[in-house]
C-alpha cells in the first residue's frame, strides 16, 4: 500500500466510524473496495492504537532486496517485502 492510500484510509477512519468499524470487521474486502490491492489467501489484522496501547509490527525476515524495492525504501517509499 502506498504512503497516500494509506494516509487516505486513516483519515476516512477518523471521519467515519461506520467506515472504521467495516476495516476492523472485513480488513481485506475493505482495503480492496478502496483500491487497494490485497492478494488471494491474505490475511489483514487491523489494530487500533490507543494512549496507552500501541502495536509493534516487525516485518517478515528477507535474505534481499530487489534492486526496485531498494530504491523505494532508500526513497522512504512503503514496500512489500517478499518471503524468502
């Protein structure tokens, strides 16, 4: 997902509780019906950070990047980051 669509669906979250309540319920039918490209067999976990809680993601493992993918995390791009 890229920084904008990302940024796009916070922002419809905090102005819409209907809209936030459907992400939490059916994350991947969601992000799809907004655009973005969720593959097959996916699994999305939505999380709400709150005052006092906060969520830590540490990203999968990877033995390298792509050459592209290189380029967009040097540019501050968001990537997904292949298995393996």
């Amino acid at each position: 997902m890229n920084e904008q669509a990302y940024k796009s669906i916070i922002t419809k979250c905090w102005a819409d509780a209907e809209f936030k309540r459907r992400l939490m319920a059916d994350p991947a039918g969601t992000l799809r019906t907004e655009g973005v490209s969720v593959p097959n067999g996916s699994k999305v976990t939505v999380v709400e950070n709150t005052v006092n809680e906060f969520t830590f993601v540490i990203p999968p493992e990877f033995s390298e990047l792509s050459d592209e993918a290189l380029d967009g995390v040097s540019g501050g791009k968001v990537v997904a980051i292949p298995e393996g």
